[in-house]
C-alpha cells in the first residue's frame, strides 16, 4: 500500500514537497473545497496539524510558485484552489 501511495506522489509530482505542503494540497483536494477554500478553512482543517500561519503561508507560497496552487479571483480574496 505505501509503494502504491509512493508511486502516485512521484506520478503527480508531489515527492518533492514537505510534509507540510502535502497537507495543503491534501486538503484542498477534497470535494468541499473544489470550487476554492479560504486560507482559514484550510489552515483550520483537521488533516492539518495546526502550523504555525508563518508557516502556512510560506508553504502556500511554495506551492503557488510551482504552479500546484491557484488564487481564485485576484490574491486578495484569499481563495485557492489546486491548479488545473
């Protein structure tokens, strides 16, 4: 079972992310949030083990820049969603 999950996160190009980054994106891969989430429902969710918002903020920065991330609208409406 872990081979096959490894072999997926290398397939999806998500080998390469911290542990961190794999929540954010794990989280806003779920079906609630597939039209956008907020930055506070996915900092708030339950598979995330309350990060510190520096943190957060940085590793959602890192998966905007590699292009796994997208803002919704403008950035400042906070909303992102995984990239198409």
């Amino acid at each position: 079972m872990i081979a096959v999950l490894r072999s997926l996160e290398s397939e999806m190009g998500l080998k390469d992310l911290t542990p961190l980054e794999r929540c954010i994106v794990a989280t806003m891969s779920l079906e609630e949030f597939a039209e956008g989430a907020r930055t506070e429902s996915i900092l708030n969710h339950d598979i995330l083990d309350t990060p510190t918002p520096s943190s957060f903020y940085r590793a959602l920065k890192s998966l905007r820049q590699k292009n796994i991330v997208e803002t919704v609208g403008n950035r400042k409406t906070g909303i992102y969603r995984i990239a198409n």
